[in-house]
C-alpha cells in the first residue's frame, strides 16, 4: 500500500513541478505517474554509476555536481518517454530542484 502511495505522490509531484514550470511540458497524470516510474527506474540503476564515476568532482564541488547529474537523469527520462519533454538542460535542473521540493512537501504531509 505504500508503495501505491508513494507513487501517486510522486506522479503528483511531477505533475505540479511540469506545471510550474514552463519549459517542462507533459500530457496528463498517467505520463506524470510514468515519467515518476522512468526516474525511480533510472534512479536505482543508472544514477549510482553517475556518481560513482564523477565522485572527485562530487568531492571537490561539495556535492553540489549531483544537481548536474540529476538535469541529466531528467533529460535521460525524457528522451525515451513519450508525452514528456523539456526544452533545455536549465529547465530539467529546475525541475529536478522543483520536483524535489514539491516531493519534500508532500512526503512529510503523508507521514
């Protein structure tokens, strides 16, 4: 059950930051709840190799390149999911920055 939970909140998440943003466009809440899958996916698997290869810039910038890694795990899940796009390197950090707050909110709503 808190998986369903954890899904539609997320999708709902991605659903407001699209919506704020205006160089992030998405077709309805069903490719929200996609595209929250698509980042999870990614999230696991592909994100750890980023960093884990880019960890001496990780260390010398505090952390602060893995806000470059997560506009490019963003770019990679528009790419390949239809009905989701941005427009620009800029807007899918902004939306990653966007997500995560709207997420922080959110989450600590529901527990």
């Amino acid at each position: 059950m808190k998986l369903i939970l954890n899904l539609l909140v997320n999708g709902f998440a991605v659903f407001v930051a699209a919506y704020l943003l205006p160089g992030v466009h998405i077709d309805g809440y069903l490719t929200a709840i996609i595209v929250s899958i698509g980042l999870g996916i990614i999230n696991i698997f592909i994100k750890p190799i980023f960093i884990l290869f880019t960890l001496p810039i990780n260390i010398v910038t505090l952390g602060l390149f893995t806000f470059i890694i997560n506009g490019l795990m963003v770019l990679l899940v528009s790419s390949f999911i239809p009905g989701f796009a941005v427009d620009s390197f800029v807007w899918a950090m902004a939306f990653s920055f966007v997500l995560w707050a709207v997420n922080f909110v959110l989450n600590s709503l529901t527990k």
